[in-house]
C-alpha cells in the first residue's frame, strides 16, 4: 500500500481526492421493547389513508433540520427528546403528551429553523414545543368537539423562514398546515411569541394526502386521492397552485376534479383510490419524487411538473416511501424492509431490477441496506437518512391495515363475550365492573438508525475523532488515499493523553508509523505508569537508525535514569528525572534523602559525578545521619592519597560507552552531551573536606538542632583519616552534651565557646532537681572543661589552681539549688567527691533555709557523719518547739 507522504501540498491532494469518495454508514442508535394497546379500527376512515398510516410504525419519529436533536412520540403518547452526539444519543428530556384516541394519526415534526417542534393531534389541532421539549402553546386550526373525523385531521405541515419578517414583527416562522378535507392554512409562529393566523382556505380538489410549499417559485403542490389511471390528470393526482400575498391567497394551476364520491370511503368499496403520502424536494429545488400508496413511484420536474421517471407498481416488492438523500441520490424503501439507494440515473433501472430480485436474494449478506416490513425513514438534511423500524406483531399490524373488517368483527365477538360475563357477574352478586370495549395488546421492538453518507475524508475524520482506530485503520488498508501514519499517530497520542500506553501499543501502533523522527521524539516524551512500558519505549527508539543524534543522546540519557530509578519502582521520580540532567538528578536524590538512588546513579556515572561531590553532599539534608551515607564521603589512606568514594564504578549496558562513542563519531554533539551530564553547571575545583565539615556542623545546628549528628559527622571524619578536626571534636562533644542537658533551642557553637562560666552556673541552676541529680557528673565535667578553657581570663589571688576556680564554680551552683534540701547535693557529692569536699559541704549547709524535720531529713541524708552533734542538737530543739536553720544551730555550737 501506498502511504501519503510528501508536502502539505500533497496531502491537500489526497483529501481532495478523498472528499469525492462516497460511502454508505450505518449506525443502530437506540433500541426499545414497548407494548401498545390498539383499538378496533375506525370504518368512517377511506382504505387507503387507513391502509397507509395504521401500516407505519405505532411511534412517530422527527430529526431537527440541523441533525442536531431527535424527537420520538410513542403510541401511549410520551415525547422523548434526544441529543446527537456523534453517533450516540443523549437524553435530554420525557413529556407526557394529551392523550389519543388514534394517536396513529398523529403527526411530528421540526420546524426549519429546528428551534421548534410541532405535534399535530387526532383532531384539527397542534402542539407547539421548543426544541428541547418545553410545550410552548396550541394551535386550534377550527371548532371541534373533540371526536376523531380523519376529514379533519392534519395530514401535512411545513414551516418556511419568515423573510418578510419587520421590525416589530415577533414571528421568525410561516407554518403552512393541510387537512385531509383540503383545508390549506397559514400561520405565522415563534416562540415566545405564539402564533398569528394569517389565512385559511379551501383548496376544492376532494381529499388530500399531503403538500409541499416553494417559495422561491410561489409555488403549492398538493396531493389529491384520485384512481389509479394511466391518463389521470394531472399525473398522480399532484396539484399546483400559485400562492400570493392577498386574497385569494391560493390560485389553482392545474388540478383534479374529485373522485369517487361516499361509498368510496367504506371498507367494502370496489373503487381504488390512492394518493401521495409524502413529497420530496431534491436539494436543488430542481426534482420532486414520491410514492403513492399503490406502490408506484413518480420523479417530477420543477416547477414544469413534466414525469420524468414513472415506476408503476404491479407486482414483487412494494415501494412505501422515496426521498432524496443527496444532489443526484434517491433512497426507496420497500415493504420488504428493503433500502434502495441509488443515482438518479440509475434509478429506473435499480427499480426493475428489485421487482425480478426474489426474497431469497435480498437476505444475501451483500444486501446490508435491510430493515423490518415496518419502516419509515426522515431524510433532514442532504446525506442523512434516519430510520425508524418496528418488529413484534406483524400478523396483527397486517390484519390492522388491510383486514379491517375481519378485525373489527374479532374485538366486537370479544367485547360481547366479555360484556356477557360481567353482566351475569354482575347478576349473581359480584361488584359492578364498567364496561369497555375490547382492544389488542401487541408486543413491538422499535430500533432507530442513522444511515448517513459521508465522504471519504468525512468518515476518516469522525473515526478519528471518535475514536474508532479499528474503522480507522481498516479505512487505510481499504483506500490508498488514506495514511496509515496519521490513523497510527493519532491513537497513539490518544493513548498517550489517557496515559493507557502498554508493551503491545509500542510495539503494535508506534513501531509501525513509517516517520522515524517523530517515533523517537515520542519515545523520549510519552508518559506512563510501566516501567515495562518505558523500557520499550527506550529500545524502540535507540534501534531507529534513521533518528536524530539529539533523541539518540536524550533516550541514553532516559535509559541510565531508567536503570536508576527502577530499583524503588517509582515512575513519578523516573519521568521527573529523565526531563533534568544527570547531575540535577543527583542532587534530586541527595535533597530528598534518597541515598540509594543517589549512590546508585554515582556509580554508574562516576565521571560525570566526581567534579561536583561538594555540590552533592551539600544537598543531602541536615537533618540525615552521616552514617547513611558515609560512603559517598573521601578516605584519607596511610599514604596520604585521598580516596574520593567509597564506592566501586558500575557500567550499566554501555551507556557512557555509547555516549562516547556518539561523541567520537560527531564532535559538534559536545554540548548536547553535557547538557544531559551537568547542563549548565560549572565543575568544581578540588574539595576540601576538612573546610566542607568546618563549613556543615554549624549549617547542621541552625537548620535542625540536632548537635548528635554533628558528632557523628566529625567521628566518621576522623575514622576516615582526618585528624585534623579532633579539636573540633572535643567541642562538639561538649556543646552536643551541653544541648542534650539544657534542651536550649537558641544556643550556638559561637555563644557556647564565648559564655563564661558563670553563665553556665545560671543556665545549669534554672534545671529541675531530678535533672541535676541525673547529669551531675557531666554538669560537672562541662563546668571543669569550661573552668579549664577560661583560666587565663581571670587570675585572683584566691582562684590559684583551676581545682580551686572549679571547687568554688560548684559550690555557687550548689548553694543555689540546694536551699531547701540536700538531694543535688548528695548527687554530685556521689559523683565527684573530690570537688564536694567537706569545705563545700559546710558552705552548701551553712546557706540552707529550712529547718526542724526537713533540716533534720536532709542532715541524715548526707554522707558524712561530721554535724552529728547539729543534728542531736536539732532534735532537743524541735521536742520544745523552737525551729533554726543549719547556720544558727552551728554558728552557736562555736566556742567563743
């Protein structure tokens, strides 16, 4: 096959070519299951308008000029309003309509501006709604008292753009209406603003079956009941009348004088009287075809009315209903369930030729144009067709339409029978039933469908549209003028938006499109939740030997991120990080704490990461244990070489392999790889590891607090060679301990070092007693190391030693928290009794307030038995009542 290709030129071409293809559609819109209650059939009504109507589907059907809205009213009269969208309809509203007693009768339909929907009764009456199904108001057409006379029932309606439409004038439309008497009326209707009679007349040509109105030539045409004669006048009974715009208002042409007369009406008359049903105009107001009910089909000339075509029915299939569908076809349907669409030149030879066609050959599968025996169709606009067909009770619906007498007599016995049974019922006790006339239940399928004829171009354009790939592609296979390419392109981008691409898509949509550059563009750009799905697309576009050195660069550079991220299964990170480079990868990685990632994508690209280990480990977030990632930090061996990572180089399938080997082969793609490695990112210069755990620690301690792992930060450090920082070491040892004492959230590194020591006895004496007496020892060391790092600031006679300066740091912090009992006291003397000495034992005491038992409780929980004469004392003192502190009681103990 050949596939278009080429310039836009070409391809306007091929449409064109397209455009002038022309194919028959079939479409089952919707389908039902109804019951319908029928009545005994009305003998006042003439044969052939019975045989006719009471033969059509009990439903009536009428599609908006505009194909844009369809209306069905049911034999139990509800209206049901539909929306076409595509080839679905959309329900859009439900109506319960007055009921009818011969709803048959009944008429429906759009007006031209399809903003209006115009319902006919029984009796000479019409129901105006919008085109959504909004009853908007009646038109009475005369004076009735509610009894069906099918002499005044509507048999026809046509609305025409009001063109002589003034500024105050509210009526956008004319609706002409006809009787069966030959009453021909005109109204002018709108909306909102309801109707206008302009005038009635009576047409005097005897029963009429149906007209159609040609402004442009002031031409009627009406159909009048006449025998059926090879020299009737004029032909088929077609009358002409010239409208104007004054009384008369209709003035005859050429008409036929009334025939037949009473008896001609009644169901055992031997006359046979017929008449067009139906008037099709074709789209150029050039030809009109009909069908009388006798089966004969008539093609006319306008406005001449010469017979162009004339098909006398005698025997085989009988045609019901002709329009026409285009500018040169006519559609026929049979009584057979039969559609016969053909040119207009082929038209009689079309129509013979189904007359010899038997039953048998019209089943065959190439005759798909089949319906039910019950079928009309409405044609609203050029090349569109819709049917709608009824199966279920054929038997009855024969027996309705042309045994009417034999039927009427069956429901009559019936309604006798069961009248007699209520009766003597009713005679021997039972509760009085009314009574009522019998009718017939009959079961029908109704099925509605859109026959359209679409170009080439059309069809190929709604299959895209709608999504049928399947119709789509077998279009391409069937015609050359369609590109498989653009069918293949348009599912897959489809697929793409609905993010359904699979393994099979990649390789039975995309591998298939002929254009090798727009393939690799959409294996570096589709999206999908598979990694499986990925990885195709990877394969498929790095086996294109057509493609550019750009995809092939950006696919190497999807498939290593690919390899990376498959690992933890996340496509989200995956289609993030295929869009960046190598390096914005890492960095991803290092800020979200994904440190297996990040060592994954490290080894695999070691020499596009080692140039950028500062930028990378400065990623990594704070508040991460430097044990996860330790690895990635440089190791100071014996011989003073540094090792950058602790971490082996992985060659995953060639990748960098391939990317140099592109690089060898086309040196202007230099940039192009580096863009996926670093993008615009300078290297760095040599790292300074030493300077980088300098510049951390404090960047660790302002953004999370959290002064453990600044330790372990430093201790990995020094494991790995860098003693230089166990200075720095010893620091954060004691600020860490400091902060985990404390709990202070504003201390820094920079305030611990530069706070004297007595701010640490202020800080240390605002803890609870439970707290001092848990961190005693280290409250202790870190007063030492403080003592220790400050004693060249002060140097008073007294504070000799920094034992001494030490000693008496405790000391004020124990005075300070031991005022009422002794517990801290007894802890740090616990924890370093050679800094609570017995000297600062007694200075502790001796600034004590309490006294009796909670001084003589804290005297006995001290471990030293030295003030037992104190504690005698006290208790002499507390037997009569007299309550001193520790200092008294001693300082009175004293010789003088």
């Amino acid at each position: 096959m050949t596939h278009m290709r080429g310039t836009n030129h070409e391809k306007s071409e091929m449409e064109q070519e397209n455009s002038k293809i022309l194919l028959k559609e079939r479409y089952d819109l919707l389908k039902w299951l109804t019951n319908v209650e029928m009545r005994s059939p009305n003998f006042l009504i003439p044969v052939q308008i019975a045989n006719y109507v009471e033969s059509l589907p009990m439903c009536k059907l009428a599609v908006s000029p505009k194909c844009d809205r369809v209306a069905l009213m049911s034999y139990a009269r509800q209206l049901d309003i539909y929306q076409i969208s595509g080839e679905i309809l959309e329900h859009e509203s439900s109506v319960q309509v007055l009921e009818e007693m011969s709803p048959e009768y009944c008429l429906l339909q759009f007006s031209a501006s399809s903003n209006l929907l115009l319902s006919s009764r029984s009796t000479p009456h019409i129901d105006v709604f919008d085109n959504m199904g909004a009853y908007c108001y009646d038109i009475p057409l005369e004076i009735h008292e509610g009894i069906f006379d099918v002499n005044k029932a509507i048999c026809g309606m046509q609305t025409v753009a009001n063109h002589f439409t003034q500024s105050s004038d509210k009526f956008t439309e004319i609706l002409y209406v006809l009787q069966y008497s030959g009453v021909f009326s005109a109204f002018k209707i709108g909306r909102l603003s309801k109707y206008s009679r302009m005038w009635s007349v009576q047409l005097d040509i005897g029963q009429t079956g149906s007209f159609i109105v040609l402004p442009q030539y002031s031409l009627l045409l009406v159909s009048a009941h006449h025998k059926e004669s090879t020299s009737v006048t004029p032909p088929a009974g077609l009358c002409s009348f010239r409208l104007m715009d004054m009384d008369p208002f209709v003035e005859p042409i050429r008409i036929s004088t009334p025939e037949g007369g009473f008896f001609s009406r009644l169901p055992f008359s031997t006359s046979f009287m017929t008449y067009l049903p139906k008037l099709s105009l074709s789209f150029e107001s050039q030809l009109l075809v009909t069908v009388a009910t006798s089966g004969s089909l008539y093609l006319f000339e306008i406005p001449s009315l010469r017979v162009k075509f004339q098909f006398n029915f005698i025997s085989g299939p009988r045609p019901i209903e002709a329009c026409f569908v285009d500018t040169d076809e006519i559609a026929v349907i049979y009584d057979n369930g039969y559609l016969l669409r053909c040119q207009i030149d082929d038209l009689e030879e079309k129509m013979y030729s189904m007359k010899m066609k038997s039953k048998k050959q019209l089943d065959e599968p190439d005759h798909k144009d089949m319906y039910t025996e019950h079928t009309v169709m409405v044609s609203p606009a050029q090349r569109e067709i819709f049917l709608l067909s009824a199966q279920g009770d054929n038997t009855f619906l024969r027996e309705a339409a042309h045994k009417r007498v034999q039927l009427a007599g069956q429901l009559w016995l019936y309604t006798v029978w069961n009248s007699f049974k209520k009766l003597l019922g009713m005679a021997m006790g039972e509760p009085a039933e009314q009574l009522q006339m019998a009718t017939h239940i009959a079961k029908f399928e109704f099925a509605l469908i859109h026959s359209p004829t679409r170009t080439l171009q059309e069809l190929f354009n709604r299959t895209l549209v709608e999504h049928d790939y399947t119709r789509a592609r077998e279009l391409a296979e069937t015609y050359e003028t369609i590109d498989i390419d653009v069918v293949l392109k348009s599912e897959w981008r489809d697929k793409c938006s609905k993010n359904k691409v699979t393994v099979e898509d990649v390789e039975g949509i995309l591998k298939r499109i002929g254009d090798s550059e727009w393939i690799a563009e959409q294996c570096a750009n589709a999206d999908s939740d598979d990694f499986e799905v990925h990885k195709a697309l990877i394969d498929l576009g790095l086996s294109l030997g057509e493609s550019s050195v750009t995809w092939q660069i950006r696919l190497l550079h999807h498939w290593r991120m690919l390899e990376v991220c498959r690992i933890k299964g996340d496509v989200d990170t995956y289609m993030i990080a295929r869009k960046g480079s190598c390096l914005d990868a890492a960095l991803a990685f290092a800020h979200n704490g994904d440190i297996d990632s990040l060592t994954r994508i490290i080894e695999s690209n070691m020499t596009v990461m080692k140039r950028h280990q500062k930028r990378i480990l400065s990623a990594i977030p704070t508040c991460t244990s430097p044990t996860k990632y330790e690895i990635l930090m440089p190791r100071l061996l014996s011989d003073d070489v540094e090792e950058q990572w602790e971490l082996e180089e992985q060659h995953d399938d060639g990748i960098c392999e391939r990317l140099h080997q592109i690089l060898r082969e086309h040196p202007d793609s230099e940039a192009l790889i580096r863009n996926i490695n670093v993008g615009n990112v300078e290297d760095e210069g040599d790292f300074n590891y030493v300077e980088w755990i300098r510049e951390t620690l404090p960047k660790i301690d302002f953004e999370c607090g959290l002064t453990d792992i600044c330790v372990n930060l430093l201790r990995i450090a020094i494991e790995r060679g860098y003693e230089d920082l166990i200075h720095e070491m010893g620091i954060w040892e004691r600020y860490a301990q400091y902060i985990r004492i404390c709990s202070s959230v504003s201390e820094s590194i920079t305030s611990f070092q530069d706070s004297s020591v007595k701010s640490f006895i202020d800080r240390f004496a605002r803890l609870l007693d439970s707290e001092l007496i848990s961190f005693a020892e280290e409250v202790t060391g870190l007063i030492e190391w403080k003592v220790n790092t400050t004693s060249s600031e002060s140097k008073d006679s007294e504070d000799v030693t920094p034992e001494i300066r030490l000693q008496k740091a405790i000391t004020l912090l124990l005075k300070a928290t031991n005022e009422r009992d002794t517990k801290v006291l007894v802890a740090f003397r616990t924890a370093r009794p050679d800094v609570v000495d017995d000297h600062a034992i007694l200075e502790v005491l001796l600034n004590m307030t309490s006294t009796g038992a909670d001084l003589m409780k804290s005297l006995g929980d001290l471990p030293v038995d030295k003030y037992s004469n104190v504690t005698s004392s006290l208790g002499s003192l507390m037997s009569r009542g007299v309550k001193m502190t520790f200092k008294s009681i001693f300082e009175s103990m004293k010789e003088p």
